[in-house]
C-alpha cells in the first residue's frame, strides 16, 4: 500500500481522505495551513514548507497528495523540493477513474482526461528542461519527455474522434429508444448517494454497489419493474467536487444518457450533515442545470434508513429550501421505504394523454400485438364470448400508429381520444364510427 502526505489550506480533507482510501493510498500525516489563496509558487507558504521539510525526513511516503489544484509550476516546485512524486485532487480523481474503468468507453474516456490533465504539467517540464532530476513517472530527460508530449497530443485526438463517433452511436440509440416509446429516467447525483442501490431495487438489476467512491463509471440502462409500459433507466457515473474539467470533457458521452432523459432523479444521501447535503446538491445542481434544458429534475433524498423521525423532518426542511419548485422524494434502497411513492412518480413520464378501446378476435396476432403494446401503452383487457374487448392508454404520439396495429389483425369498433390530464376528454376520435367506451 502507498503512503502519502496531505498538504490542505482548510480543516476538512475528509473528503480527499475517502478518495485516498478508495485509491488504496494510507496518509500518514496532514500538514494543513490555513490561507486564504494557495501560495502563487509553492502551494503552503514558504514558512510552512521548510518546516515541513524537516517534518518528512523522519517520515517514508511514496507521494505527496495536495489537497487542491495545482498549477504547473507550483508541481514541479513540490516535486523538486521533496524530491517526491506529487498528485493534486484532480490528479486523484483521476487515478481512481483509471482503476475503475473496465469498458473500452471509460478507458477511452478516462485516457482521454488523462493526456489533457497530463499536457500542462508536461509542457511546464520541457519548458524548465531538468526532467531528468523528476522523480516518479516520466523520468528521462528533456527529449523523452519532448517526444512523449508529441505523441500524447496525437494520441489525445484520436481517442477523442473515436468518442465522438460513440457519442454519435448512442444519440441513435436513444432516438431509436423513444422511436419504440420508451420513456427514459436516469440517475444522477453525488458519488455514492446510493444510485446503483436504487436502480438494483426499481429495476431488480444487479449492478456494482460499494462503499468505496465512483464505483460506477460505465453507464447501465435497465428497465424499471412494477410499471406498466417500458420505461428505462439509466445509472452512470457520479459527481464530485470540482470535478476537473478535462474529465467532465471526457466522459461527455456518458453524462448525455442523464442529460437527455425525459426525468433526472438527482441523488443524494439524506443521511449526511445538512451543510455537507447542500454543497454535494448545489455541486450536482450546477452540473446538471446548466446542460438539461426543460427537462424535469426530482431530487431523491436516499438513505432515509439511517436517519431518526425528527432528523428527517429536519433534512427534509433544509433540502426543501434548497431545491425550491423541484420535487423531493425520501427514500431507501435498503429498507425499501418511499420506493412506492417514487414508482408512481417514475410512472407519469410516459404522459399517457390518449385512450383507445376496441374490440380484436382472439387469433396468435392479436396476443403478438398486445404484447408489443404493453411495452409502450398501458393495456386492460376484457374477454367477451370470442373475443376481447382491450382498453388502451397511450402517447397521443404513439395514437395513429396503435390504431393502424389494431386495424391489421382485424380490430373492430375502434375509439381513439385525447383526454387532458384530469381525465376528462378533450375531443374524440373515432376510427369506426362508433362510440368507445371510457377506460375502467
Ligand atoms: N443504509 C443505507 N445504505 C445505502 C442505501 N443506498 C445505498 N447505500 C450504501 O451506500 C453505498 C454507496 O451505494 P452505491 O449505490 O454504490 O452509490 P452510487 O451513488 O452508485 O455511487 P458511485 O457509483 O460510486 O457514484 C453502498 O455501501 C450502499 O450499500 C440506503 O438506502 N441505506
Ligand atoms: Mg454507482
């Protein structure tokens, strides 16, 4: 196991403290100073540096982990100085997506991040020209390291084509999606707010669930269970914290599955500290709204298991207060508690505004076509003498072409008609002549 230091200008690196646990790295000390600003050459001010220094001859660490966003030459500073390798908080952001990612889209994605992040810190090599005293990775000598920066910028280029072309793959496969109506939900929020843990108990799914963070980096779409109608759902990656921005860059392809669902529920862990709720919510909140358009965003309190009635009247409060107009759902994936609740709301994005009733002969078509039905309509049906009387609520969308379905396997006494959504009807359609009657 590697051991490491933390450098941080603030209190709280707990944070940084699970990220590091997650990468497998111990920290053997924290050298906090508070300042405002991180200082422009060294990080820690020169004072705190030097004593440092003296501090870490006692002590054996394989990195330096700072706790921030370093500017390339504030790196090669610290690495010169402590003669040691030195990552900042995207670099370890970093490293735990390389670890994670297994699909060829996230080592694509996370490679991709990878060479943009690295370019900077590279370029401030060269331009000092001493790699050859650079501890850790890319050792070598101002030529190898000359030839590397070429060769990263080519490579950064073609991996970013080849994503373009998997953006392009998967815009035809939600469109594709929706040709078929199927609605779509997905997941999105914090890291480990508990998204996998909920989609395993919508969709009755076995994707990855752990303690440790960004345990999810690839995207799973699964169908919700207990709805009528497909309605899919998507979990992907999660979001951090300053999150660096070649990596959002990078995996823009698999945050689109949650910017273009026709619902975004937003996760979080109910049962944290208030303030730390409302700075993951407002991180998520700026993530998702600036990309997300009209799209609708239910936020989903999780882990209501662990909290006590007055602490969840009081989370409860607080989130309100945050989210404003958006609706708020109190939930557990462990207990199950609010999945109901959560379910029906999941339920109204298909915005079955349309009915239809008609009568069909009991032939192996019309059970084919009932069963196509059911997976983009809700369907009821009533079996009188031969054959069945079937009452169908749909999109309008989708309306003209069910009519036309039932008209090929010999439908009869076929009714189509807008209802508004307190369920009156608006105007009638009437394929047949007759009058339908009223869904039950
Ligand atoms: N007590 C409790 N724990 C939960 C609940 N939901 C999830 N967890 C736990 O929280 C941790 C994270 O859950 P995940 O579902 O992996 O979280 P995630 O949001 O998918 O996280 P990433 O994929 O890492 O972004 C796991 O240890 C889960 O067992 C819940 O409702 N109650
Ligand atoms: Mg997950």
């Amino acid at each position: 196991m590697k051991r490491c230091v933390i450098f941080s200008l603030a209190e709280d690196t707990d944070e940084m403290k699970a990220l590091l646990d997650t990468l497998g790295v111990r920290v053997m000390r924290e050298f906090v100073q508070r300042r405002e600003r991180p200082h422009k050459a060294s990080f820690l001010g020169p004072g705190k540096i030097d004593e440092v220094f003296q501090e870490l001859e006692e002590l054996e660490i394989d990195l330096i982990v700072v706790s921030g966003v370093l500017r390339p030459s504030q790196h090669h500073f610290l690495e010169m100085k402590f003669q040691k390798e030195c990552v900042d908080r995207p670099g370890v952001i970093l490293r735990i997506f390389a670890d994670h990612a297994h699909t060829p889209e996230a080592i694509a994605q996370v490679t991709l991040a990878k060479l943009r992040y690295e370019l900077p810190f590279l370029r401030e090599w060269i331009h000092k020209a001493k790699s050859k005293n650079r501890p850790g990775f890319l050792a070598g000598g101002g030529y190898a390291t000359d030839v590397y920066f070429e060769h990263a910028k080519t490579h950064a280029r073609r991996i970013e084509q080849g994503l373009l072309e998997l953006s392009r793959q998967r815009e035809i496969t939600r469109r594709k999606r929706r040709e078929k109506g199927y609605s779509l939900v997905s997941l999105a929020g914090y890291t480990n707010a508990g998204k996998s843990a909920l989609m395993n108990k919508l969709c009755e799914s076995d994707v990855l669930v752990n303690d440790r963070l960004f345990s999810t980096l690839s995207t799973t779409t699964r169908k919700v269970k207990g709805i009528k109608g497909t309605i899919l759902m998507t979990d992907t990656v999660g979001f951090i914290k300053d999150l660096p921005p070649d990596l959002v860059n990078a995996f823009n392809s698999t945050l689109e599955e949650i910017f273009y669902a026709d619902l975004i529920l937003l996760v979080l862990d109910a049962s944290e500290d208030e303030e730390i709720i409302n700075q993951k919510l407002a991180t998520s909140l700026s993530v998702l709204q600036p990309r997300v358009e009209n799209r609708t965003i239910a936020v989903i309190g999780n882990k209501v298991d662990l909290l006590s009635q007055g602490r969840m009247e009081s989370v409860t409060a607080a989130v309100k207060k945050t989210i404003g107009d958006y609706e708020l759902f109190m939930t557990s994936a462990k207990s199950e508690e609010g999945l109901d609740r959560l379910r029906e709301r999941i339920a109204k994005v298909r915005n079955f505004d349309c009915e239809i009733s008609a009568t069909i002969p009991m032939t192996n078509e019309s059970y084919s076509l009932l069963s196509r039905l059911r997976s983009i309509s809700e369907v009821q049906e009533q079996v009188v003498g031969k054959s069945s009387r079937i009452f169908i609520r749909c999109r309008r969308e989708d309306m003209d072409r069910i009519i036309g379905w039932l008209g090929t396997v010999g439908a009869m006494n076929t009714t189509g008609r807008s209802i508004a959504s307190n369920g009156t009807s608006e105007q009638a359609r009437d394929s047949t002549g007759s009058e339908g009657a009223p869904l039950p």
